[in-house]
C-alpha cells in the first residue's frame, strides 16, 4: 500500500523555466524593488548588527567587545598559570630565628658584631649572632629615621638621626657607650637645619653632614678626633652636676626579645657622666652659584681670578656677557621650542653627594699637604643637576677660602655616582644614560658606557672582584687591580651588569629585563652581598626577596618571612646585609587584619636574621668563598688574578708561538704550504 507521501511523489514539476532549459540571469540592482528597500533585512551575521536601530546597535558593539577583552584575560591567566607551573620555582629559605620588637624598626645598620636598630624614641643595640638585646638610647621625642654605623677597629662610631634631621654621635668602646656631641640642635625650633644626608669616612677620620635651613643648602665637613676619644675613655675624667639628675636608659625585655630569648644580655652600659672632645669643622661647601653674565672688562681680570688653577673648569669664571647668554636662551628657546612647552621651570632643591677620597694619581695636592696613608685627603662631590665633579682638599680650617682644587666637568648632568668600598673606582652615571668608570688609585679611566636606550640610572652597586673558577663564583686572595664589576639598577626597573678590566673596552649585560607584562614584578631594590662572591639580593614590588647571581644569571634561591609575615612597603624595605658575617636581616609586618590579641600586639614588628650559611645551597659557596692565586694561574680564562711579571711572559710566549705557526704555514717556507722541495739527488 503507497504511502500519501509517495503517492504525491509524481504529482511534483520541475519550474518552467528549467524544463525549457533557460539560464536564469544574475541579479542586477535595477531589479530591486523600491518599496522593498525600507523593508530588507541583510542576511549576512556580520551585517545584522546594522540593521539594528540605535541604541542597540551601540549596546551590542559593547557586549561584543566587553567579551572579547573578557576572554582575552582569561587566555591570558590561563597562560601565566600554565607558565608559573611550568617554571622552576626557587627554594624558599625561612630566616633562622626572630627577633620580636614592641616598636617599628625604621633603620638598621651592622658593624663589626653588633646590629642597630633605630626605632621609636632612640636605637637599640643587639647581638648579631643570638640576636639579644644589649643596650637601648631612648631618650628622645621622636623616632629614629636612619642609622650609620662605622667601624674605627676596636671602636665603633653610632650616628642616628631622628625624624626632626637631628644627628648625634656616640661612641662604642669595649662594654660602655659613650655620647659626644649632637650636631646641629637649636633651642628654637623654628630654626632648625635638619640634615638631609651624612657620610662618614671609612676609618672615621672625617665626616660630612648636609644641612638645609631658611631656603639654603650647605655641606658641614668635620675632623673627628678619634686619637683623643680613645685615650679619655681609656683615661676618663668624670664631670659631674649634683643639680642635674641624668636618666638612664630604660631596659625591657618583654617587648623587644622572642619567646626563646628573652633573657637579656647585658654588656653594654651608658656612660653619660665621662665627655668626649667635639668633632672639629673644617669647612663649609654652599651650592655654586648659577651662572650668569661677566663683571669682568678684559680677559686679563678672569685670569688674575684663577689662582693656581684652582676651580678651573666650574665655569665661574668667563668673559661672556649677559647679553650673549641672552641671545644664547632666546636661539634655543626658539629651536627646541615644541620639546620645551609645557616643562616646569622650578628650580630643583639643591641636593648634593659626597665621598671621601683616598690619595691618588687622579688628585695633585702638595706634598706638604698630604697625610698619612689610608687617611682621606679630599672630598668629592656633586649637586643636583649640574655637570662638574667637584674636589675638595680636607687639610684647611674654616679660616681658609672655599675654592675647589680640580673639577671635572661632565657633558650631562650628573644623575648618580658611587665609590667603591675599597676606595679606588668612582662611576659617574649622567642623565643621558652614559657610565663613566674611573680607577682612581691607577690615575686613569677604565671606560665609557652607555646603557641600552631609555634606560636611565637609578643606582649603581659594586661587586667584589670575583672570578669563575670550577664551576662556581670564588673571590682570588689579593687585591685585583683595575677590575670593576658593577650592577646598575635603572629607571624602568631593568638590571644591567657592567664589567671594565684595565685598558680593555667595558661591557655591559642584562640580567634583569623590564617587566613589561607583568608590573608587580619590578626590581626596587639591590644590595649585593659580600660573603657570597658575585651575588646580588634583588627585591621585587610583589615582596619577593631572590638571590641573583650575575654569573648566569640565575636566581639561586629566595628568602621570605614566615607567614603570615610579610613585606609592608617592599618599594622600600628595611633591611641591612653584614659586610663581614653571612647574616641578612630583614624587618617583617603581620596584617592589620589579624585579630587584635595581646600577642597579636606584641609581635606586630619583627627583624628576621638569615644566615647564609645554615642553607644548603648556600654552606659551601659561603665558607669556601676564596681561592688561592696559585689555583688561578694556569687557568687560562682569567688571566686577570695573574701578576704582571706573569702575564708579560705568557704574552710574549704565546707571540712566539703564533709567529712560528704562522712562518710554518706560509706560502713559499720550508715545509709551508705551496713550497717546493728538491727531488733528492741520486747516488
């Protein structure tokens, strides 16, 4: 029986026109309809969104794109989760133990085997290896916002300043502490001069503090009589004031000391009634005056003015006049003037950096003048966005006029510098991004470098002298001329090694790249760490804290505070490396939001101590960290550790022996290539 479907099956025509077998013609706009035109709706997906009246039209454009931005972050997490899990993580290392502090640690500093923590209303002295606290100063109003710390050997010199830019010095001696003077303190407080940054020469023979007051910068050079400080507390006279009743500083245990330790070592003492002789002023530095138009009438006035070269090249003193500089404002102005709308014409807060100078090739200065060896003699010095590098002599009282003995003029501004630890190499970084080296004990430039483009100096750090030697970072015993390693951290967060080595080109690497993707992975911070041969501790904005060696690079492991403990400010962490000791210390913040307990209260503050050498991967490199010089000589790659005799005569070996291979090879020698040899004669 057939289906009603199947029995219409036959009843179906093919159309007219393709039973005749026509061709249909293509469509043509003359065969649009023009009342059909209000009407038509576009088939094609693409083009429906048009057809779409306003504001739908507006509001689907939107979700589409909202979308496409939505999914496009989710691909991009599911990428960095992928990348995280598939990248080696460092080994994490927890700080070996924890010192708990009552009060914010604002600074800290280490000297020989003490460490100073500046806090609330004074310092406190600790033990470096068991971390007890030995002495507490708080006798102030305020609180401590830095802390300097030099070692004179037996002797230590304490220098905080507080949040009012007050310094004071005081002095360790044995198992007593001893106050010498308070640097710039006024009865009036309006008057006040705060200082805004300090040095102290390595040995503590000088000092230097930058004060500022009523609009003014000036520089404050001090001698410091540390001969004298020695002998009167080995001999004290003691001064007393029966009306004036001296209060002792106050000792607490509880809040300051962990669980585990809070007995107290007490082996440091306050001596206030023994006095000490005061630092002694030698000069007074004042920013250089801008300079302006000539007052002089002939050429021969501006050389009277230069008396033994002295302040030659300040461009102070000039023969141009005010209308040439005039005319030379105006010219620039009307060149580079759609480069210069809109800059802000404010003159910068004078700011200045300083360093004490040992003796040097670089440094003319009178025999008669100089002292005795390892004792600075000049200072050295540059001010905010000016060109020269200005030297100073140190053997002058305040009687005597302020002129600088030799200035090194610079052709862009000066945006950072650094001297070594050693005191022999000195880096110039200009705003423009060039590097000058100097080793200054040779009397010579090392090398000029610039860094990569649009990267613009923010600090520059020294490495010890360190070579690779067995597969691993070892320091050569002896001192290593002409060889500077340093790290530059820069502007955009980027990290860059840069390396000299006598009269050879310096190089420069990247070790770090500037996190473009990923901000919160951005370099804030460097400080290498001298027991550890060519690393570096780099310090990122997310709170991480790594172990980079610039050898690689690599990063070797990671430190982090126990949780929940973290990094409260990691754009600016408080932290300090020993120079001599592997310890680093670290200042942790728990949560404001952890519940609000008693022990909660107490512990709100602490100092980490991690000690490289209590990790594994870290024992060997950090008691093994030097190498004798006659396990480097015949290692070929670093003919650096050899000495001088020793690298002339491998040099003239290796000459001899390059010019006998080549003699051997020539075309037309005995044996050569091309020659010719004689068919033996015959009997």
């Amino acid at each position: 029986m057939a289906t009603p479907l199947a029995s219409r099956a036959p009843k179906l025509r093919l159309p007219l026109l393709t039973q005749k077998g026509l061709e249909v013609p293509p469509p043509t706009e003359k065969d649009w309809s023009k009342d059909d035109e209000r009407e038509y709706v576009f088939k094609d997906p693409d083009q429906q969104r048009h057809s779409l009246p306003q504001p739908y039209r507006m509001i689907n454009k939107l979700v589409d794109l909202l979308f496409d931005r939505s999914w496009e972050i989710i691909e991009e997490r599911n990428r960095l989760r992928e990348a995280k899990l598939s990248r080696i993580q460092p080994t994490i290392y927890p700080p070996v133990f924890q010192s708990k502090l009552g009060n914010v640690p604002n600074c800290m500093a280490i000297s020989q085997d003490y460490v100073f923590i500046g806090g609330a209303k004074g310092f406190s002295i600790y033990n470096l290896f068991n971390a007890k606290r030995m002495c507490v100063w708080d006798k102030l109003k305020v609180g401590v916002t830095s802390i300097w710390a030099e070692d004179l050997g037996n002797d230590i010199l304490i220098a905080p300043v507080d949040e009012m830019g007050v310094v004071r010095l005081f002095y360790i001696y044995k198992d007593s502490l001893f106050f010498i003077k308070t640097i710039n303190e006024v009865e009036d407080t309006n008057k006040q001069t705060p200082c805004v940054k300090m040095e102290i020469s390595q040995g503590g023979d000088f000092a230097a503090f930058l004060l500022q007051g009523a609009g003014d910068t000036w520089l404050d050079v001090y001698r410091l009589p540390k001969e004298s400080w020695l002998k009167e507390v080995e001999h004290p006279q003691v001064t007393t004031n029966p009306k004036k009743k001296v209060r002792q500083p106050q000792l607490n245990t509880l809040d300051s000391m962990s669980l585990d330790n809070l007995e107290m070592d007490i082996s440091i003492g306050l001596k206030a009634d023994v006095r000490l002789s005061a630092p002694l002023p030698i000069v007074k530095i004042k920013p250089p005056r801008p300079i302006t138009g000539t007052t002089f009438k002939s050429p021969l006035e501006v050389f009277a003015k230069v008396e033994g070269c002295f302040g030659l090249g300040s461009g102070q003193n000039h023969f141009i006049k005010e209308s040439q500089w005039e005319q030379q404002a105006a010219a620039f102005q009307a060149m580079y003037r759609k480069f210069l709308d809109g800059g802000s014409e404010d003159e910068l807060v004078s700011m200045a950096t300083f360093y004490f100078l040992l003796p040097s090739c670089l440094i003319m200065m009178p025999a008669e003048l100089k002292g005795p060896s390892g004792v600075p003699c000049v200072l050295g010095m540059h001010w905010t966005g000016r060109h020269n590098f200005f030297f100073y002599s140190l053997n002058r009282t305040l009687r005597d006029k302020v002129e600088p003995e030799s200035v090194w003029p610079c052709a862009a501004p000066i945006a950072q510098s650094q001297l070594s630890s050693c005191g022999s190499y000195l880096v110039l970084a200009c705003e423009d991004g060039v590097l000058t080296l100097w080793d200054l004990a040779k009397g010579f430039p090392l090398g000029v470098v610039a860094l990569p483009e649009g990267c613009f100096c923010q600090s520059i750090h020294f490495l010890k002298y360190f070579v690779v030697h067995g597969g691993r970072n070892v320091y050569p015993e002896g001192s290593a001329t002409s060889q500077v390693t340093c790290v530059v951290l820069c502007t955009d967060a980027s990290l860059h090694l840069v390396a000299a080595s006598g009269t050879q080109e310096p190089t420069t690497c990247t070790l770090v790249e500037r996190p473009a993707r990923h901000p919160e992975e951005a370099v804030c911070a460097v400080a290498p760490v001298p027991p550890l041969p060519g690393m570096v501790l780099v310090f990122s904005e997310n709170g991480s804290v790594h172990l980079l060696d610039v050898a690689g690079p690599q990063t070797v492991c990671a430190f982090a505070p126990p949780r929940p403990f973290h990094l409260a400010a990691p754009w600016k962490p408080v932290f300090v490396v020993s120079a001599h000791h592997p310890y680093f210390l670290l200042r942790g913040d728990r949560p404001n939001r952890m519940e609000a307990t008693d022990e909660a209260k107490d512990i709100s503050k602490s100092v980490f101590y991690f000690h490289f050498a209590a990790y594994p991967l870290l024992e060997d490199i950090a008691r093994n960290s030097s190498v004798p010089q006659a396990d480097l000589l015949d290692t070929v790659a670093f003919p650096q550790a050899l000495p001088l005799e020793e690298k002339c005569e491998r040099f003239l070996q290796k000459r001899e022996r390059t010019s006998r291979s080549d003699a051997a090879t020539a075309p037309g020698s005995p044996g050569g290539l091309g020659s010719r040899q004689a068919p033996p004669r015959r009997p």
